[in-house]
C-alpha cells in the first residue's frame, strides 16, 4: 500500500508541474530541474525562480518518490527535464521542481 500511495503522489506532482508548464507557457527549449531541499533551500529557490512545484515528501519515503516521479516522467512528453540527476540536500523534506530559465528578476 505504501508504494502505491507514493507513486500517487508522484502521479499528483507531475499533474502540478504539467499545469506550471501549459500555464506559464513554456517553450520545448526551456527546462525544468528537480532538487531534493530543506526548508530553507525551498525558500531560497522560490525566491529566485518563478515557476517551482514542490511537494513535502517524509524523509525516509524521499528517495522511493523520486525514483517514482522519474519513472512516471516518461509519460508528461511536454515536461523537459534533460538532467535527470536529482541534487539532494542534507536534510531533505521536499522535493521542488524549478526552471533555470526562469530566473525572478
């Protein structure tokens, strides 16, 4: 039960990155980077990138949520992520999606 409520919240993330994605008009040539942040490294990020899509994940499930969103990725076709490489912070809580394009100036 517990790897299938992960996957689901997997699934509802990649739905909310989608919806960033159509509504902020993003082009096939713009990005998106996922990090694995504390608190404070959510905060530092969506103060300098608009738009991110984050999601507060328990600590120990973080990892299996991960592994689950990059396997559902495959199906999002209009979500560009190039580097599949997730940063991981110590102490991470959550896990934020941001594009480097799209710096808040």
């Amino acid at each position: 039960m517990q790897n299938e409520s992960i996957a689901l919240q997997a699934k509802v993330f990649l739905y909310h990155l989608n919806n960033a994605n159509n509504e902020n008009g993003f082009r096939a040539s713009e990005s998106w980077i996922f990090s694995q942040v504390s608190e404070q490294g959510k905060a530092a990020i969506e103060h300098d990138f608009f738009p991110t899509v984050s999601v507060h994940v328990d600590s120990k499930k973080i990892h299996d949520f991960t592994a689950s969103v990059l396997s559902q990725l495959k199906e999002q076709p209009k979500i560009n992520v190039p580097n599949l490489n997730v940063s991981i912070q110590t102490g991470s809580e959550y896990f934020i999606a941001f594009s480097p394009d799209r710096v808040i100036r």
